[in-house]
C-alpha cells in the first residue's frame, strides 16, 4: 500500500481542478472537488492492518481514532457530490 501515492494523487486532482476552473469559466461550466475526510473505506482497514510500523505511528493513530470513532459515512460523499451536482 502506497500512502505516498494516494496523497499525491489526491494533490493532482486538486491542482488539475484549479486549472480547469480557469479553462472552463467562459463556458459556464463549474467544477469542484470533494473531499469529504476519511472515509471506512477498505484502504482504511488495509492501513489498519499494515500496522503502525509500515504506515508511521501518527498517522496509524489518526486512522485508528476515526475508524474506532466510525470515520465519515460514505453516504457525506456521496451527498456532497449529489449537492455540486444540483444547479443552485
């Protein structure tokens, strides 16, 4: 498991985003990225069991607090992205 390449791909979508924003303002077009928190995602568990020694202690202990306390429910992405969505 690679927590390297899952923040720097997180990072490149952000950055991507800022730039088509610019892109796409004089089509009317909005764009937006969702970033809901950490999810109880199947990556979580893995992490989890990778142990703190593979993941780095603090980081091991933030996952451990927001999975013991139930993390962010899938369902708060997917109403953020329902939300964007929406014409507003």
């Amino acid at each position: 498991m690679s927590i390297t390449a899952d923040a720097a791909s997180k990072a490149a979508i952000v950055r991507l985003a800022e730039r088509v924003v610019v892109d796409a303002k004089p089509f009317g077009i909005d764009v937006n990225c969702i970033a809901p928190g950490a999810l109880n995602t199947r990556m979580m568990s893995e992490l989890l069991a990778a142990g703190s020694d593979a993941v780095g202690d603090g980081f091991y202990a933030r996952m451990k607090k927001t999975a013991d306390d139930g993390g962010t429910p899938l369902e708060v992405g997917a109403s953020l992205a329902v939300y964007v969505a929406e014409d507003h």
